[in-house]
C-alpha cells in the first residue's frame, strides 16, 4: 500500500497473460467477461463502488507478463 496525494493507493498484481489490446477498453464495462461463467459485473461493480467513494482504479498490462490493478481511495482524516 502506498499513499500520495492524500490518497491510499493498493496494486493487485498477476503474472498470467496479461489483457489483450483489443479488450482493455472493455475491462471495466457491465456483463463483459472472457469466461464461460459469470455475468461480467464484478470488475464494473467495483469501479461504481470506488467512484462512488471518490475513488478510482485502473491497470497496466504487459502481454504474456501479467497485470497490476491499482486501486485508489482518499486516505481517511478525522476532521472534528
């Protein structure tokens, strides 16, 4: 975990194949999947829930190398 900005920042890395090209706009968009199972939503329910908390995510892919999703959210401040 790291925190910049205010913000604390979580990367989730794997060392698959990496997402191809021609899906990473389609990543975070309800019902796609590359699976025969499932309905798609989790990766767009995820990003509704961390905007809704002034959050963000996002990923960096290398093919045949992996991924990293970061994961964003303001870092919490007692302000009474």
């Amino acid at each position: 975990m790291k925190k910049s900005e205010g913000k604390l920042i979580a990367e989730i890395r794997d060392n698959g194949t990496g997402i191809n090209p021609d899906l990473m706009e389609k990543i975070f968009v309800p019902n796609f999947t590359t699976k025969t199972g499932g309905m798609g939503l989790g990766l767009a329910m995820v990003k509704n829930i961390l905007e809704n908390f002034e959050g963000k995510i996002w990923f960096e892919t290398k093919e045949n190398k992996g991924c990293i999703f970061f994961v964003s959210l303001p870092e919490y401040t007692d302000q009474q």
